[in-house]
C-alpha cells in the first residue's frame, strides 16, 4: 500500500503542477485540463485506448471515490476496466484525483 500510495502521490504532484501552470495563465478550460492529463499519464508511459476513454476512467475514479470507496478500490476500478499494472493505475488515480477531484487529494496523505 505504502508503494501504491507514493505512485499515486507523484501523479498527484505532476498533474497538480501542469493545472496550476493552465490557471496561472487563465487558460484552464474543459480541453486543456483534459490535456493536461492526457499529457501527465501519457509521460509516465500510459497510452489509452482513446483520450475520451482515458478521460471517462478518470471521471469514474471519482465516483468510486465520491461513493465511499478508498484508493485501493480505485486503483482495482482502473485495472479491472483497463489493461494497466497496478503500478500504472495507482499513477492514473494520483492523475485522475488531482485533474478531477481534488477535494479526495487527503486520501493521498
């Protein structure tokens, strides 16, 4: 678990990095930030599917999380839907919680 949440944590911390640089210049509407992540999984070596796929596993990483669900249902959420490691999906939660619900940023702790 202690791996799992460091993972998270760096995609955390890169996406956080990559938003606060769209705001800072006022440009962060729905594309860029969808960008952003893209961008921020897309470093770390994860290619999806699809951009409208990735963005939509990202949402439902929220919803687990809204749900009552914790990080490691979230990151089980993204290996059972997608074909990604579990080092992988903890580092698309990290990316997922910071572009789309921070206000979950405290299970990262």
């Amino acid at each position: 678990m202690i791996r799992l949440t460091a993972l998270i944590g760096t995609a955390a911390a890169a996406s956080a990095l990559g938003l606060a640089a769209l705001t800072s210049t006022g440009v962060a509407s729905a594309s860029t930030i969808d960008d952003t992540f893209i961008t921020v999984i897309t470093d770390e070596g994860i290619q999806p599917p699809s951009t409208r796929e990735a963005i939509s596993v990202a949402h439902d990483v929220c919803t687990v999380l809204n749900e009552g669900g914790d990080l490691v249902d979230a990151v089980s959420a993204v290996s059972g839907y997608t074909d990604l490691e579990t080092e992988d999906s903890a580092f698309f939660v990290g990316a997922s919680i910071a572009t789309y619900c921070p206000e979950h940023e405290g299970l990262i702790d």
